[in-house]
C-alpha cells in the first residue's frame, strides 16, 4: 500500500517497484489488516477507523452492552 499527496512521486515508486518486482495495482484502498481507511477528496482528510475490530472483539468477549465512549487522536 502506498499513500501520497505527491502524484509524480507516486508514479515514480511504482514504476521502480514494477520494474523490480511483480506488482498488482488494485486502486483505492478501504481496509487493511483491520483497519478501515475512509477519506473526503474534496476537504483533503484521511482518516483510519479501528471500529470493526472493536465491535468484533466486544462480541467476541460479550461485551456490546458495555459504555462506551469516542476518542480523538
């Protein structure tokens, strides 16, 4: 996975990385190794979401009736 707000240099990586390895370009990404990833092109934000994991584990341990709170970072 790559991330940049550089597009030449964007470019520049993959076509290094495509001439040294075999490569797949799958386009924009929204989840990854339990994190999804959610971003607003036209306001510039990125942003990363541990939710699904965290219900996953609350069900997981019988806890979705637990308080819970939000947290910025």
């Amino acid at each position: 996975m790559l991330a940049t707000n550089d597009p030449g240099l964007l470019r520049k990586i993959k076509k290094f990385l495509s001439s040294n390895f075999e490569v797949k370009d799958m386009g924009d990404v929204s989840y990854v190794i339990g994190i999804e990833i959610f971003r607003n092109k036209s306001q510039g934000l990125l942003g990363l979401s541990k939710k699904a994991y965290i219900n996953k584990v609350q069900e997981r341990f019988r806890m979705k009736t637990c308080s819970t709170s939000h947290v910025l970072i």
